[in-house]
C-alpha cells in the first residue's frame, strides 16, 4: 500500500475549442495492440482519450491499405465525451504535414507526433521515432509543419532522450511548445534503454517545469498505486498506460477512480470478463476478416487469461485452432467452470507475469 498522500484530482485538459480530455488517463499507441476493435472497447469501458497504433507517414501517403485501416476512427466514440487520436511517425516535415491532412480528413480530432518509438527499423533504419531526440533542428521542422498543416490540436509523445547523455525532454519540449504543440507524454525511458530498467517518473517533472502546456507520464504504470506515484513524482497533468491495460481494457476506469476519489474498484467479475472478451474477439474478426482476426486475437486471449488456473494450456489450445467456433467454444468451456466454482482473476498476477 503507498504511504504517500495522492495528488490531486484529475483535471479536464482542453487543447482546444469542442476538444477536451476530460478525464487524462489515456491509452497508449502500441502497434499490434491499440486496433480499432481495442480502442472502441477501452473508451466504452471509460478511458479518457485513446491513440491509434503508429502509423508511418509515408505509408499513409501511398494510401497503403494497411495504414488506412489502422487510422481508421469510429465515429460513435465521440459519443463517449472524448476525441480520437492519431499518431504519425516520419522524417520529412513535408511528408508528416500531408499525412495529418489525410488523418485529419478521416476523422482525426487530434494528431499525435513520435518521437519516442525506440524500434530499431523505426528510430535507426528510417530516422524517425526517437532518432528525432538527436536532431533538434529536424524535429522542429516536422513539428511546425504538422502544426500548420491542420486545424486539429497536434500532440506530441517522446522519450526522456536518446540515451543518459542526452536526456534533452525538457528542451525538446519547450521547443515542441513554441512550435504550437498542445500537449506533450514522456516516456520515462531513453531510447536505448528500450523497454529495459524502470521508468523514471521524478525525470518527467523536469519537463513539467520547463513548459507551460499539459504533460501526461507515460512508462510502468501496472496498478493504480503506480498511476498515483506516478502522478506525484513527475507532477503530470494524466497518465498514458501501455502494457498495463493488456487483456485489461477496464484498468484506466480503475486508474482514474484512483485518482480522482481514491477509490479501488474492484474487477469486473468473471463472468464480465468473458463477456468483454467474447465482445472484442467477435469485433476484431468483423474489424481485420476472420482468417486473419483469429490469429492477432490470440495475444489478447492469453492476456485476458493470465493468471487464472490451466491458463498455460488453454492459451496452447487456443494457439492450435484456426476457426472462431473452436476458438469461443474453448473460451467457454474454459471460463465456465472457473465462474461456476467462484474463482476470480488474482489482481496480482498480471505484474507478476508482465
């Protein structure tokens, strides 16, 4: 249990006229993961805003099939009191600019710029990501463009720097701010850590100080206890959560009941577990086709799942079947028995096993 007080409420973040976050617990882009299917769930079960997989800008303008679909914004998520977010990631000013136009004209309320993505293809092989860290020049170019390009708010997510010798976030950020940039997340890694170590909160209040517009804290965050540390060491406005809301797309509702009232909110039971995810397996075939939809929904089965007992061998079942009726049919005589003998996920095991 965490000792120190909790900061203070979550307050409403509006980057502009009509478009405002009103709770900032967000979910953050995770290529593979954030699909539309995962998105329009976790905003139905109460995130406060969601973003798009990444998406590369020169692809996006090739009209890449792909990209579309992964830009893709479900128009009834507005219903939900929140915009949708796109993110782009790219090299060229120019490139960036035409491709937040097209997201813009596809529905985007808001554009989110990389400079954080630490993958070796992206930040290397193709300059972007968080190569960006090391050219401050360039990344002010790609900033300005994009932000001239379109009327919608342009936000921007990055890394503390390239590496413990670099740690430029809080320039960059101040930099990103006189570009016109509305928001800014930290993940509180370098890029060469990748995903190793710890994130460090305390560093992304430097950040806090150095600008005037909103800062959300983004790295670690697992339970609700580390929401709130994470809160109080950077003195963020909101939190980004990742791999946090893996097979758990309730965890932000949770996260912000912690923060704004300090309440614990249970789980949903298991028998709501299974209808959730009996709910976004049948959207992601319908979303990505069933040949494809059975195979990526099985990452998500296995993250609903961890922690339950014979999770190991119904995970190994799942893997083996290639059609939606054996796969639910498995799903139920996995879930059934469990809700029948009263048995409920261990709030434990996720971090355990993450």
């Amino acid at each position: 249990m965490m000792s120190n007080p909790l900061p203070q409420p979550l307050a409403p973040i509006t980057l502009a006229p009509g478009v405002c976050i009103q709770t900032p617990v967000i979910l953050a882009p995770m290529s593979g993961v954030t699909d539309l299917p995962f998105r329009r769930l976790a905003r139905a079960e109460g995130t406060g805003l969601v973003v798009s997989e990444m998406i590369a800008s020169a692809a996006m303008i090739r009209e890449n099939r792909q990209s579309l679909k992964m830009a893709e914004v479900a128009k009834e998520m507005e219903g939900f009191g929140a915009p949708s977010s796109v993110q782009l990631a790219g090299c060229e000013p120019t490139v960036m600019a035409d491709a937040a136009r097209l997201v813009v004209d596809r529905g985007a309320a808001i554009v989110d710029i990389n400079f954080g993505c630490p993958v070796k293809k992206v930040a290397v092989g193709q300059s972007a990501g968080s190569a960006l860290m090391r050219d401050e020049v360039r990344a002010a170019a790609i900033l300005e463009a994009v932000v001239r390009a379109v009327s919608v708010p342009v936000t921007l997510k990055m890394r503390m720097g390239w590496d413990h010798n670099s740690l430029n976030a809080p320039r960059l950020a101040r930099i990103a701010q006189e570009c016109g940039i509305r928001l800014v997340t930290i993940h509180g890694r370098t890029r060469q850590q990748l995903y190793t170590g710890t994130a460090n909160w305390a560093f992304i209040a430097q950040v806090k100080a150095a600008v005037d517009i909103p800062v959300i804290a983004n790295g670690d965050i697992l339970t609700v206890d580390d929401a709130a540390e994470a809160r109080r060491l950077s003195g963020a406005d909101g939190v980004m959560i990742g791999r946090g809301c893996y097979g758990r797309p309730w965890f932000p509702r949770q996260v912000a009941a912690f923060l704004n009232e300090g309440v614990r909110l249970p789980d949903p039971t298991l028998a709501e577990q299974h209808e959730i995810l009996l709910r976004h397996y049948r959207a992601i075939l319908s979303h990505h086709g069933v040949n494809t939809g059975v195979r990526m929904a099985r990452k998500h089965i296995a993250w609903y799942s961890r922690g339950l007992p014979g999770s190991a061998e119904f995970r190994a079942q799942v893997n083996r079947v290639d059609t939606p009726e054996e796969a639910e049919a498995l799903m139920d005589g996995f879930y059934r028995p469990l809700i029948e003998r009263g048995v409920e996920a261990c709030r434990d095991a996720f971090r355990e096993a993450a």
